[in-house]
C-alpha cells in the first residue's frame, strides 16, 4: 500500500465490504505473533496484508512503523563501508508510518517520542557524514541529502517532542494533539486526507495520555535542549554573519535544568557509586547525563570562545561572548540541586574541614588574609552567586574557615571528600593560597576588582565544570563522553594544561610510577581488542544510534593527537597493530569500519614525526649532558659517575625496531592500494631482508633521516667504521643485528633500561 500510493497523498482507502470477521483479524494476530517473536520479516508481510483489509488499522501502522524505525537503527550501527548509508526510501516509508499512526490513535505519546528520537537521530547521523565529508571522499548525492536531512529532521524532532509536551501540560484532560499531526518532514510529501482520521478521545484515555506525557516530559525537555543547541550551531555555520551560539546559551542551559527538575520531580535516584549496570536505580543514570550535559557545553564553549580579552586595545565582539555573569550564577546554583546533595552524605571527620578547604582553593581563588575568614564580596551582577571558598591558613593546627558557609555552593565540594578515593578526582591546578599579609584598603580594592574579571570569572566557570565532570565519573565510573571531555579540557584550558594527564584520562597510568587517576577509558585494552573494557551507557534513551561509535572515534583521534604531541611513539605502533586487523564480528560495534581504517592509517602516519622528533629531543639532551659534563664541572669523574650521558643512549633493539618500522612503510607505500588492514606478518617478513634493506626502499619509506640519527645514538651498534657510515652500511648492520639476534650467538650489549623512559 505504501509503495503504490502516490506521492503526497495521505488519503487512505475505504475498507472492502463483505468481509468476515475472520478475515479482518487473522492477518494482524498472525502479524502479531511474528512480532512479538522476533520475526520481522514476516510481521511485516502480514502487516501489510492486514493493511489491505483495514486500512484503518492504528495498531498495524504503528507496529510497521516501529519495525522500520528498528531497521533504521540497525543501519546507523552498522559498521561495514558498502551498507552504512541510509537509504532515502527507507526514511519516507517510515515516517509515513509514523504519520498515519499518530492520525489514528487515540493516545499517540509513545509513537510522537519514538518519532522524534529517530528524526533526532536521523539529524545526528546526517551531520555526522557532513562532518567528515571535509576530510573525505564520500558519494556526493548522499552528502546532499544529508545536508537536507540536517535541517528537516532537527525540525520534526523539535515538534514531536514539543507536542507531547503540550499534552503533559494542557490542563484539560481531553486533548486533540494527537489529531494535529505535524507535517512529515521528508521527501515524501504531507498533504492530509479530506476528511479527519482521528477518533473521538475518552476522558480516561485522555488522563491516561496525559499521565504518559508527563512521564517522558524530561526526556522531551532534554531533546528540545539538544534541538536547541543543534539549531544554534547549523545557524552559525550557515550565516558566517551570525553572532553564534553564545546568544542562546542561556537559553539551552535552561532548557537541560528543566529536563534535571523533571526527573527530580519523577522520583529520580542519585545513588553514590554506579557499578552493576543490569540493575540500575529509578532515573539514575539520566539524572547522570543530563546533569553531565549541561556542564559539557558549558565547557565546550568556553573554550571555544577562550578567556575574555583583558586588554581595552583588544576588546571582544560585544555580540558573540558568553554571559560569565550569569554562567557563572547558573553553574553555581547547580551545586544545590538535589542531584549533588541527596546521593548522602560524607563521615564527617576531624580533617573534613582542612579536606573541603583545599578543593576550595582548587575553583581558582587566592584571599588576601582578611578575606581567608569571611565571606568575599559577590560580584555585583550575580547576586544568588554562593561561592565562598574556605582557605587554608600555614600555621601549626589552625585552620580558618568562614562561619557562614551553609550556601548552595558547598553542595557539590561537600560531597567529594566523603566518597572514596577523592584524590583520584581532585587535582590541585591553582596556586597555592598567598601568604597572609596586613589588611589595607589597596588589597580589598585588588581582591574587589579581581572578583569581577572576566577572565577570573572565565577560570572559575571552567574549574566548576571541571569538578562536575569527576563528579559525574564518580557516580558513573565508566561514562566515556566524560572522560573524552575531561581530557580535552586538560588539553586546551590554558591553567590547566596538562598533556599527560589528558593521556591518562584516556588510557590510564603510562607507567607503574603513575598516579592513579580519574577516567582511563582504554585502560584495559587487549592486544587483540582495544576497546576492552568500555561500555555503553545503559540505557536506550541516551544510547542513540551511532553515538557510541562516533565518540570512540573522537576519543581514539585525540588519543592519536596526545602520543604525537608528547612524543610517544611506542604507543602510536601498539594503537597501529591493535587497529590494523578487521576485528570479529561480535566486535564491530566500537568503531565504524571506515573510521577503523583511517584511523590506523593515521596512527602509522603519525609514528615517522613523532619518532624523529623523539630522536631530536634525545640528541639535544645528550649534548646538552656532555657539554655540562666537560665543561662547568670541575670533578668530570664525579659527574660521570653521577649522570652517566650514556644511559640516555638508544638499545639496538630500538634501532631494529626503528628498522622494522621502516621496512612496514616501504611495504605500505610500495603496494598500490594497500589498505591499513592489509599487511600481513609473512609480507613484513619476507622484505625484511631483501627490498627493504637498500638505500632506494629509504626513499619509498620515507625513514632515512629517522635511521641515520638512531644508528648515530645507538653505540652499542656501532662497528670499526664508526658512527659516520652510509645509509647502506647502517641498513646492513641492522639486517647482522638481527640475524645475530634471531640466532642468539652474538649477545647484544645496551639492551635494559636504557631508552624505557621513552615510553613516557
């Protein structure tokens, strides 16, 4: 029936008379029994023919609509290159479904929010490919109608959600929502038939709808939030005349708290600590997301707008700056809500004070000595602003603490210290507190005026995120949107950058030296599975199609960016082998199969700079070594025997590794349409010897300058000729060094923990 009514008709046909009443419900209980068993396929070919019969059958245009709804999702998952994209026909035909259906039902709340999610992902899925088309080649007929489908599918989400809110919030128990279908948003076209195919509405199904709507009503406001913030963005980046998303910041954040109010108002639970995830309190866990949210694009737009210039020479664009003012009143404000001081609360201690003194001091704030005792003056335009951090005074046991301090902000600093191990989430990155000096009324101006910069105002928004983000890894150990975001924040704050420890959040202490700290998303990484250990988030509601695998592309990509930028090239090649393969079916879900192969490909890409980059440093910190050594010590000897230079020298089993990594880019870049996944073992083996061991196998891989600076630091494979040989030479030695290796008659001398500290 769908495919054979035209285009932009709605108009359903009358019910063929004579029919029995055996024949008009045999095809829906058979369709039925198919669906509820899992067979879908043959639901759906009953469904049609149940259609035939009774075309007015709500119960079989909302059940074909699910099914395809379920068809579509399992597209966006998928992760094979030749059946990721989404077929147009498929969407029309859903959202005709969709349409008919909610015409149909008498109480259509579930089938509006089924509809808006798949709109909303549809939009999601669509930008995402617009995204990469920048560095990609991707058909160009499917690009154009994503970049359709961005605008028209962020529109219907927007209304279907918008609708059930309206039934949640009409006062009267009778409604006609469900009759005002909104236009389909698609290339299928929305006319309405002549005549209404609503039924008349019960005033007990009208109660019961209206109770259903105030159900999902956070769910529609965390959408509408999402909406918002994702109309803003398309409008900014089709008008570069636009002021951009700062204008509706506000707005959308309002939006999150509502969606945080209803589900406080639902009976939502805010336990401590989630770690069984097949059991989970009542409205947990998206209590956890959306309080994770409305912090993560606060962050993400302060540092995309970046401290505020403090130079009248250089003022910022009055239209496009965020409100720091009022941020900084809303994020406050935040730290009462039920979500931070109902998860219960912590022993109180002898050193509770001394603990909650220190992460105050951590929000950016260093007190002259009057103000270590009182509470700081508010800035004038955020009069509900409650942060009155306590600082710690260096004396013998004598700790000051401000005697009103009961204000909305401790809400979320109180709780920390009583969970445990809170030094895993809180990380001194202010300067400690200035020295008590005398009081003057030219420090009170000072502290004043310093109240009130925005670039203080800037630091203090981004330290609160920055606790509420550990606060969120705290209640949800393994939530992996926040500890990308956690990491990227240590990349790009300016206070607070920190490469390392953006590494560690990521893939966990580098070396066993290492402080344990917040996050380690690829922690527990296998050799034949990098993703071990990471889970969804559990639950359907937040868990969209295609978001996992998008944010495992990011957090891989910055993980990538991290090793290059802070010279680890060891990890670049372990990222390299553990992506290179195709893993096994049942583990394709982490990263689309074309996002698997470039980013392998650019892992290895990245390894030749960020290997002659390390062998630069290297070189420089030896010289700079011998010169101290020979000439400003007066006792050469001692010094030697104190800091020996050559224990920063390379092992040869670098030089063979360094070696082998260029006979993998010369059998790459050789073999014309070699993909990441195709070099196999056998292939590295057979040119280890032969075509890679000449000086024209340098040039196709690109490593000659990489191999004549390792093979000079490497004294331990030197021979008679010295360090100054040929590229020819150093390619031989390397091929006797591995032979003597493989037959184990000539020891390797250097080999132990010379170069280990280059894992780090």
């Amino acid at each position: 029936m769908m495919q054979t009514k035209p285009k932009g008709t709605l108009g359903l046909p009358s019910e063929p008379s004579g029919l029995s009443l055996l024949t008009r419900f045999m095809y829906y209980l058979i369709a039925d029994h198919f669906m509820k068993n899992n067979s879908f396929d043959r639901a759906v070919e009953f469904y049609l023919k149940d259609l035939r019969a009774c075309p007015r059958r709500s119960d079989s245009w909302a059940a074909l609509g699910l099914i395809y709804y379920s068809e579509l999702e399992q597209i966006i998952n998928l992760t094979n290159l030749r059946t990721e994209r989404v077929s147009p026909d498929a969407v029309s035909r859903c959202l005709r479904c969709f349409t008919v259906a909610l015409n149909l039902l008498s109480n259509p709340i579930t089938l509006l929010v089924e509809r808006g999610c798949l709109a909303y992902q549809l939009h999601s899925y669509s930008a995402r490919l617009v995204k990469k088309s920048n560095g990609r080649t991707l058909p160009e007929a499917h690009l154009n109608l994503c970049r359709k489908w961005r605008y028209r599918m962020l529109q219907l989400a927007e209304s279907s959600y918008e609708e059930v809110l309206a039934v949640s919030q009409s006062p009267s128990p009778v409604s006609q929502v469900g009759c005002q279908g909104t236009p389909c948003a698609t290339s299928v076209g929305d006319d309405r038939a002549a005549q209404p195919l609503c039924p008349v509405i019960k005033e007990s199904d009208a109660l019961k709808r209206k109770e259903q709507a105030i159900e999902e009503s956070w769910l529609c406001y965390y959408m509408l939030a999402k909406c918002a913030e994702k109309k803003a963005t398309l409008s900014a980046q089709q008008d570069s005349c636009s002021p951009g998303i700062a204008q509706y910041f506000l707005q959308v954040m309002h939006a999150y708290e509502l969606a945080l109010d209803a589900l406080d108002s639902a009976g939502a639970k805010y336990p401590k600590k989630i770690i069984v995830y097949h059991k989970l309190p009542f409205r947990a866990v998206e209590a956890i997301e959306v309080f994770y949210k409305i912090h993560a694009l606060a962050l993400k737009l302060l540092l995309h707008y970046g401290p505020p210039s403090s130079s009248p020479e250089q003022p910022d664009q009055a239209g496009d700056q965020i409100p720091l003012m009022e941020l900084f009143a809303f994020l406050t404000k935040l730290q009462s809500c039920k979500f931070v001081s109902s998860a219960g609360k912590p022993k109180r201690g002898k050193k509770r004070t001394a603990v909650v003194a220190g992460i105050s001091s951590k929000a950016g704030s260093t007190l002259p000595h009057k103000h270590l005792c009182e509470t700081p003056p508010l800035p004038p335009s955020v009069e509900t602003s409650t942060e009155q951090p306590a600082q710690v005074v260096e004396s013998d046991a004598a700790v000051c603490v401000p005697t009103n301090t009961a204000t909305a902000g401790d809400g979320l600093l109180d709780e920390l210290p009583g969970l445990p191990s809170q030094d895993e989430f809180i990380d001194l990155t202010s300067p400690e507190p200035a020295a008590c000096k005398d009081d003057s009324p030219s420090s009170e101006d000072h502290f004043e005026a310093n109240q009130n910069n925005p670039s203080v105002i800037w630091r203090k928004c981004v330290d609160l995120c920055r606790v509420a983000l550990e606060l969120v890894l705290q209640r949800l150990p393994l939530h992996y949107k926040a500890m990308y975001r956690l990491a990227d924040l240590y990349c790009r704050a300016p206070h607070l950058k920190d490469c390392t420890k953006a590494l560690s959040i990521l893939l966990g202490p580098l070396d066993e030296r290492g402080k344990p700290t917040v996050g380690g998303l690829f922690k527990d990484r296998k050799q034949n599975n990098f993703f071990h250990g990471v889970w969804r988030i559990p639950t359907s509601d937040i868990d969209r199609s295609g978001n996992f695998a998008s944010h495992m592309y990011r957090s891989v990509n910055m993980t990538l960016d991290l090793l290059h930028e802070v010279g680890d090239w060891r990890h670049l090649v372990h990222i390299f082998h553990q992506l290179r393969k195709q893993p096994p079916e049942d583990k394709r879900g982490f990263l689309g199969e074309g996002d698997r192969v470039f980013l392998a490909k650019r892992s290895f890409n990245l390894i030749r700079p960020t290997l002659m980059n390390w062998l630069t440093k290297l070189s420089q910190s030896i010289s700079s070594n011998l010169k101290d050594m020979f000439s400003t010590n007066d006792n050469p000897h001692e010094a030697s025997a104190s800091g020996s230079p050559s224990a920063n020298f390379i092992s040869p089993e670098t030089l063979v590794q360094i070696y082998r990594l260029h006979c993998v880019s010369y059998s790459r870049n050789s073999v014309v349409g070699d993909t990441a996944g195709g070099s196999s073992t056998s292939k590295e083996t057979s040119v280890l010897g032969s075509k890679a061991s000449t000086v024209a196998a340098l040039d196709v891989s690109g490593y000659a300058d990489v191999l004549r600076l390792a093979y000079q630091l490497c004294p331990a494979a030197w021979d008679s000729r010295g360090v100054d040989i040929e590229l020819e030479a150093i390619l031989q030695r390397c091929t006797e060094i591995i032979g003597s290796r493989a037959s184990s008659t000539v020891p390797l001398v250097g080999i132990g923990k010379s170069d280990t500290s280059s894992l780090h």
